[in-house]
C-alpha cells in the first residue's frame, strides 16, 4: 500500500471525523482527537502541511487497530 505523499493535518483530521474521532483540544502544534468507543481511544495529530508518510502510516495503523478496519480502507478515504 502506497500513501499519498502531501496530506495535510486538516485533510486526516476530516477522515478521522469520518470515523468518528471528535476534536477535543489543540495545544500548540498538535490536535488531539478522541473516539468514545467501544473501545475508547485517543490520538494526537501534529498539525503539519504535509504530514511526514512515516507519521502519517502511525497514524492510520493506530485508528485502523482501535476500529477494527484495514488500514487500506482508510488510505482509500485520503
């Protein structure tokens, strides 16, 4: 699987709405984003244009794990 090379912060944070992470708070730099669950997670976003593919795949893989789904699917939706 082969990421998009300029994704922004803004861009994935839409996606991660998608999959119903909500914003909770924004210090400096980085968003931090929650899902409620089942399970509950947290992930942090540095906000970033374009976001590094290395963080970028951290990411995609951490919200993939936490919802069940391929990590391509995801990738699909960039």
């Amino acid at each position: 699987m082969k990421l998009p090379r300029n994704v922004s912060a803004d861009r994935l944070i839409r996606i991660l709405e998608r999959l119903g992470y909500q914003v909770i708070r924004q210090k400096g730099s980085h968003i931090r984003l929650k899902h409620d669950g089942p399970p509950a997670h947290r992930i942090t976003v540095p906000c970033h244009k374009p976001l590094k593919t290395g963080t970028l795949h951290g990411i995609l893989a951490e919200a993939a794990q936490m919802r069940s789904i391929p990590i391509e699917s995801i990738a699909e939706m960039l």
